[in-house]
C-alpha cells in the first residue's frame, strides 16, 4: 500500500488508525495545453466519506473520470487498496461501485431487475438483492419499472447499484442531482448507513452536503488541492468569518453603499470586484449589518 505522503499546507495532518483506501499519487491529466488535473495527491481513507468539493473546472469530473478508469492519466497513478490502476484495473472494477451524475437505467426493467443484471455482471454470485432494496429504501418499490420512478428513486437505485456486491470503494458523483430536499436528506442517510468497511468518495457542488456527509473535505482548484480536512479543521481554519454575496442592479450607485453603512464600507472598497454578471463575493471578519443598496 502507498505510504502516506506529508501533508502541504491548509491539509488536516492525516489519520494512523484507518486503512488507506485509495491514494493519488501526483496525478496529471493534459487536454492540448491545459491540465484539467495538475500534479494532485490525496488519499481515502475506508470507513471515511471524503467530498470533492470545487467550482466549474476546478478538476472535480476529470479526477473522478480517472478514478473510475475512463481516463488514463498523463503522469501519476492511483493505488486502490495497494493495485495500481496502471496495471491492475479489472481487479480494481471488481471491487468498485459508481454512481454517475447521470442515471445510467433502462426504463423497462425494474428495480429488482437492475440490481439482478447488475448485480450478475459484477458479482454472478451474489444473492443479497433484497437486502440492499430494504437497505436503500427501495423494496415497496421493487417491482416498479425504472421509468416510472421519481427523480429521488431513481437516484436511490443509481446508489444501490453502486452498494451492490459489497463494493469496497464507492464513487458518487453528485448523488443528489435534481432531487428535492426531502428526497436529499433520505440519499444522505443511505450514503452515512453504508459507509462502514468502504472507501467512500463523493463529488458535490453542495457545501451543506459535504458538511453533513463527510469525515474529510478536499477543495479543489485549477485541478489541484487547495486544502483538506474535516469540516471542524477547516472551520477552525477558514470560518473565522462570513460570506456575502451582493447582488447589484444594472444601476448601482457607488456613493451611496459608501454612506449606508460607514463600518463596512472600507470592506466594500477594499475587497468588492463588481464583476460582468453583477455579483461579487467576499470575506469579511464581522457583519453587523445587512446591506440592501437601492438604485
């Protein structure tokens, strides 16, 4: 198994007392001239779920594309519980569950019926069906055709499949996409419930997602790591403070956001950068005051 690397800066010293999951080791992925992943280590531990977390291009889809086998790397490698993908990639499937961000169903079978043929492909063996539709909240709905399943359901039976054969590590890619709030927090009790003996790694645009999931966050951007650790470290380390966001009308008058608040308006000069779309967002270290700025 790969050695556990020395943390770089902003990253919570890493646990001793877990089995080392998964390990980046340097990875690198080029398109043309640009590296969508740039020289990026990080490691999963088992029993843990660690969230990717980053904006449009932070490298968020290429690293789990190359987690999943999609794509080889253009330098580094991962070791999956000591197997190098580089090498060892039909050993390391065997024991891997995804979930895409987009459900890969056939509207014609049910969910029983999923989990059947998946179920075979992976693990011919495998007779535990029942077990994992009780276990996903899925059983009342077992005979149900995938087609006519809520967004929520289907996104359950995506995760089941993921769970099924007793998979050792668990890829998740956005999970929770285009679900509603009650739907999410079932999908996020299904996640913690099943986490026990597996190296989770869950991708989310969701910083409450992460926070409530996760045993360890990694921030991402420009295809690298920016910082890692539970979501107590990083409080302690970086939520010191508030996040605004303010919203300005196509007519916005500087002069009088100066005079509406003289103990945040210093802030407003210094740290606001009104961009094209007409929102600016910034850290300040105290708000006492909500700003509303008429045109």
């Amino acid at each position: 198994v790969k050695e556990r690397s020395a943390s770089p800066p902003h990253v919570e010293p890493e646990p001793t007392d877990l089995a080392l999951g998964v390990s980046l080791c340097g990875i690198t992925k080029v398109y043309g001239s640009k590296a969508a992943v740039d020289n990026l280590s990080l490691n999963f531990y088992e029993g843990n779920i660690t969230s990717l977390l980053g904006h449009n291009g932070a490298g968020k889809t290429t690293t789990i594309s190359i987690l999943t086998g999609l794509f080889p790397t253009s330098s580094g490698t991962i070791f999956v519980y000591g197997k190098d993908i580089r090498t060892d990639q039909e050993v390391i499937r065997k024991n891997m569950g995804v979930c895409m961000q987009h459900n890969v169903l056939f509207n014609y079978l049910t969910t029983k019926e999923h989990l059947l043929l998946y179920g075979y492909i992976k693990v011919p063996h495998w007779s535990k069906q029942e077990l994992t539709l009780k276990e996903t909240g899925l059983y009342s709905h077992r005979h149900k055709l995938a087609g006519s399943l809520s967004g929520g359901m289907k996104r359950k039976l995506s995760i089941a499949i993921a769970l099924l054969g007793g998979s050792r590590v668990v890829i998740l890619d956005e999970p929770t996409t285009g679900v509603d709030p009650c739907s999410r927090r079932s999908i996020w009790e299904i996640i913690s419930k099943n986490k026990k003996g597996r190296t989770i790694i869950l991708s989310t645009h969701h910083l409450d997602e992460a926070e409530v999931l996760s045993d360890r966050i990694a921030f991402l951007e420009h295809g690298g790591l920016r910082c890692c650790g539970s979501p107590f470290y990083l409080k302690e380390m970086f939520g010191d403070g508030y996040h605004l966001t303010l919203t300005k009308k196509k007519v916005f008058q500087r002069k009088k956001a100066d005079g509406k608040s003289p103990s945040i308006a210093s802030d407003l000069r210094k740290n606001v950068l009104l961009a094209r779309s007409g929102k600016s967002a910034f850290h300040i270290a105290f708000i006492t005051v909500l700003l509303v700025v008429p045109a």
